[in-house]
C-alpha cells in the first residue's frame, strides 16, 4: 500500500510542476452536471449496472452510482458518456 502512496505522491507532484489537469496525469473523471437532468462523465471504464432508476459507472479509481428516474445514457463513446433523466443523487463508492 506504501508503494501506492508514493505514486499518488509523485503523480500529484507531476500534476503540479507542470501545470497539466488532473485527469490527464491522474487518469481522473471529469463529471459535468448540468442541472440535475444531465450529466456527462470523462475518463470512465465501464457500464457495471443500467436501470431506469440505477447507473453504474466504473472509472479508474472509484465507482460512480448515478440514482433517478427515467435515466438513460443518451450515448456514450470511448472518451464520453452522456445521461439524461431526473437525477436524484450520484454516489462515490471506493
């Protein structure tokens, strides 16, 4: 776990000295909310769960449960996906 920390370390001093986004060193999502009808998330893995009521998204780090009514996935490509509905909550999971 030790070596983890010191790659995290060394990514965020990276990210820092060379002014560059997060997401590019990192490998981070970038999560766009656009009221609470849509929502577009970067730099994601995978569709673990697709319900009208549940999307579950894996990124590099984390999971991302999207929580509503009528969601959808409006489309999504390699780099981008878009949901659409009436999004109640988006959750974190590690």
């Amino acid at each position: 776990m030790r070596a983890k920390q010191k790659q995290d370390q060394l990514k965020n001093k990276i990210t820092s000295v060379t002014g560059m986004p997060d997401e590019v060193i990192l490998g981070a999502s970038v999560i766009n909310i656009l009221g609470y009808h849509k929502l577009y998330i970067e730099n994601y893995r995978g569709i673990l769960e697709y319900t009208s009521c549940l999307i579950r998204i894996q990124t590099k780090q984390i999971q991302i449960r999207v929580v509503g009514k009528k969601l959808k996935i409006e489309y999504y490509t390699n780099l981008e996906m878009k949901i659409t509905g009436d999004i109640c909550s988006i959750e974190f999971c590690k």
